[in-house]
C-alpha cells in the first residue's frame, strides 16, 4: 500500500486545529448545472472563505505548528496570489511577520489584500515557479521560516478539512470535480473522502496553458511544462509537487484538462446563475462540467469545488462581456450609413424595431474603404440570444444594410 505523507487523522487533528478561524463554507445547489447534466450538483464554496479562497486552512495549520523559534524568524511564502493572503492572515493570527513573494503578474487585487492583512509583498519573475525560487534564497539569505503553497504535509492536512466536511454533508456523494495546480488541495481532499467513502469518484482539472499533472503522471514523476499562459493564475503552477503527485497518482482517478475559453464561460455561467464570484481557478471544475470533459451518470450527485473568488474586477467585467457574445447576448458586427443627416439616425432607429439594445456606438468617416458618401459605423447591441440576433441581422439586412459581424464577414452569407 502506498504511503503518504500524512493520514487521516493528521486531517481530522488539522480541523480542531483551524475549527475556530475557517468557515465551515456552504455546499449549495447548483440548479441550473444540475438541468443541464441531468444530475444533482452542488458547489462547495470556499470561494466565500476567510481570504477569498481555502489557503488559509493549510496556512493556519502550518504555522500553528512552528516552533517558537520558526515563528520568531518570521514566515515566507511565495503565491500566485491566494497562499499569499492564506499566509498572511494565519501569520497575522499568530503574530507572525510574513514576506510573500509573488508574481510580476499576479492579480492586483490580490496584491492589495496581502498587503491588507499585514503582510510585505515582493513581486518577482513572471510565474509562481519563479517566485517561489527567489523565495528560496531569501529564506537560505535571511533565515525565514519557508511555508510552501502545496508540498508540505501541515498545508495537505489543512486542505483535507474540505474533504471531511464534504463526506459528512453529502453521504451520498457519487463525484467530486476539484482544481488543480500544485496538487495540494485535491491530494488532502482525496485522501479524506477515500479513507471515509471509497467509492466516491475524484476527478482533477488542470488549466490547457499550465498542465503539468497529465504529463507528470505519466511519467511517474513531477514533470514542469516551460510555458505558463492562463486565465486561472491560481492553478499555474508549471510542476506538481514531490509529495502531492504520489497521492494524486493513487487516490485520483481521473484528470482532464480545460481551456480558457472554458474557464472564461464557467465564471460567467457561476456569476449569472448562482450570484456567485469566482476566480479563474475556481470555475475549472465547472468549466469540466460544461465542456463535457467530466460524464455524470443521470441522478448522480456531484460536487464541484469554487476553490477561490479572487478575480480583479476588470477582469470579471472583461470576462462577463467576452461570455455574453458567446452566449449570444451581445451582437458586435459592422456596417455603413449614409454621410448626410439622419443617416445615422435612420439605422439606430431600425435597431430599435427590432428590439435590441445599442450599448456601444462607434461613427467614423474614414475607415474600411467606405465610398466617400459614406460613413462607417460600428455597434454593441444587446440582443435576448442568438436567434435574437440574427434577426436582427436580417431585419438590418433587408432595409439594405451588408453588415459584417464580429469582423468575421458580410451577413448574410
């Protein structure tokens, strides 16, 4: 039998250890994924965690286990943004000094609330791989206290906690779709619900622009990828841990692997149908789901864990906007009016019969080689769904406007 870094009991100790500072987060139904799947799901949301995401279960756990002397020296940690705040909150609980470094990149949002919860923010190299090799040396040149993100077995256990209040919640839990980035969350959760309801099926998401779970397991050894290009920062970690990816090789029995448009969906599809805000990371499973990447048996009960809620806010605006002309909802395309006036008046009002609403307008003269007569204009309309929209597009199309949609060509056909 495999052995593992830590045990059950190291997890159930690990939950009297943080009983009186973590929320025991909600699992609530996810109504409309459950229409679509044809089964019950149901979010476990630790995006509404102390910090915005369940870091700080493994980060108070870890540090409520230094020495006296660990302590004193102050902790470091490096972060693509949430072990940043986990950390620094546990740190501030303790008394402690936290250094956090973190990527050129990161969230700004995310810096913010390190900062916020007392803890000195370094920004170093463009991904966590490199953060957390300058925090290396500041550790060997200072004499910090080192608190990894995922590859230490007090962070494991704390992120365990999930699975024993998952087990207890849902008794009837036939899957659970979990995140993954270094492999610390799933591992500790796997490890739980395994040891207490064997038969539950454990499925690992990994974002397509920083997989490396995939390859490494294949391998039988943690294998990094070189590139790190994705919307969910908060699983972009380029190699899975010495510790964690021995446990995610005998306790998880699947991985897949989504992409950003996925991902960017999946937040919009929590936003809209559950009034909830996830991060990149946190919609990865339910980016799995409705991509079609994870089956469900009909009537099946699924957990999908929201790990985090930390998204900068224009992004979520970006994010939100990109879905709905996905969905249909927002109708971008070009056309021209006639240079005189009314001419535009005469367009605006034909897209008001039909319905649609005009969010953005852009009239210019010179562009797209237009005839000296006239003027290019280009509109965001906001339209019920798709085929709202093309009939809108028909309608324009009959009262002799060509317009070319998306800037992908001339409707229709």
């Amino acid at each position: 039998m495999t052995e593992f870094p830590i045990t059950l009991a190291d997890i159930q100790h690990a939950r009297q250890t943080i009983r009186d500072v973590v929320i025991n987060t909600p699992i609530l139904p996810a109504a409309q994924l459950s229409s679509e799947l044809d089964a019950q799901v149901f979010y476990k949301a630790e995006n509404t965690q102390h910090s915005g995401s369940f870091k700080v279960r493994g980060a108070f756990n870890t540090i409520a286990h230094l020495s006296p002397e660990e302590k004193a020296r102050g902790v470091i940690a490096p972060s693509a943004g949430n072990h940043a705040q986990g950390v620094a909150l546990a740190a501030r609980l303790h008394g402690v000094r936290a250094v956090i470094v973190m990527p050129k990149r990161a969230p700004l949002k995310k810096i913010v609330a390190t900062r916020r919860f007392g803890a000195e923010v370094i920004l170093h190299g463009d991904s966590f791989d490199d953060a957390a090799a300058y925090a290396s040396e500041l550790q060997s040149r200072h004499g910090y206290t080192y608190i990894h993100a995922f590859d230490n077995p007090y962070v494991i256990a704390g992120q365990g906690t999930i699975g024993l209040e998952l087990a207890e919640a849902l008794p009837n839990l036939t899957t659970l779709v979990v995140p993954i980035g270094g492999g610390g969350l799933i591992s500790g959760i796997a490890l739980a619900l395994k040891t207490l309801r064997p038969d539950t099926r454990i499925v690992g998401v990994q974002a397509a622009g920083c997989a490396p779970v995939p390859g490494s397991l294949a391998a039988g050894r943690p294998i990094p990828v070189e590139a790190v290009q994705t919307i969910a920062d908060g699983i972009a970690v380029k190699c899975p841990g010495r510790l964690t990816l021995p446990m995610i090789q005998a306790l998880v029995d699947e991985v897949v692997v989504v992409d950003d448009e996925d991902i960017v969906l999946a937040i919009a599809h929590v936003v809209q149908n559950s009034r909830l805000v996830v991060e990149g990371a946190g919609a990865a499973g339910v980016a799995a789901l409705l991509a079609g990447k994870v089956r469900l048996a009909p009537g099946s009960v699924t957990a999908v864990l929201l790990c985090g809620g930390n998204i900068d806010d224009e992004l979520l605006a970006r994010v939100l906007e990109t879905a709905m002309v996905r969905q249909g909802r927002y109708l971008l395309l070009r056309t021209s009016v006639e240079d005189r006036p009314g001419g535009l008046a005469r367009l605006i009002n034909l897209v008001a019969e039909t319905g649609a609403s005009v969010l953005d307008l852009f009239h210019r003269r010179a562009m797209w080689r237009v005839p000296i007569t006239m003027a290019g204009v280009e509109l965001v309309l906001e339209v019920r769904d798709e085929e709202h929209a093309r009939s809108v597009l028909e309608y324009l199309g009959r009262h002799g406007y060509r317009c070319e949609r998306d800037g992908v060509g001339p409707w229709p056909g």
